[in-house]
C-alpha cells in the first residue's frame, strides 16, 4: 500500500464511517481528505475577509520564495521522481 506513511489516509476514518482513504479515493487520496477535512471543519463557503487573506497571501508568496528555492524544490522532485 502506497499510503503506509500516511496513517489519516490509510486507516479507517471514523468520521467518515470507517472509509480508507487510500482506497475510496486511490492516487487522489491526500487532496480527497484535505478537501473533505477542510470543507467539515470550515463549512463550504470562506468569508470575504478571510478570501482577502488568502488572496493576499497567495499574491505575495513568490515575494517570499525566492527562485533559490524553487530550483531547490525542483531538483528535489526531478531526483525524487528518477528523472
């Protein structure tokens, strides 16, 4: 099982009735739970302040990562991935 690292997604969920994330959801199964996870904790909709923060956030991230670091990010994944 690909997911053996990852106890939330290979495990029963009781809050979900006991579904294994890994195989109710398969390859998409971490962006499954987050969203599910997020959308029970948050409700469905953000409020506009909090979009705003987001927004803000989002807008300035690449002030705060330099491309140092993203040829860091990069390289990583490319030795990750066998490439």
């Amino acid at each position: 099982m690909p997911y053996c690292c990852f106890t939330s997604l290979a495990k029963p969920d009781p809050s979900y009735q006991g579904a294994i994330f890994a195989d109710v959801a398969g390859e998409a199964a971490f962006v499954t739970r987050i969203r599910a996870v997020i959308l029970r904790d948050t409700g469905a909709a953000i409020s506009p302040f909090n979009a705003w923060i987001l927004l803000q956030g989002l807008d300035t991230l690449s002030l705060s990562i330099g491309t140092e670091h993203i040829d860091d990010i990069l390289d990583d994944l490319r030795e990750a991935l066998g490439d």
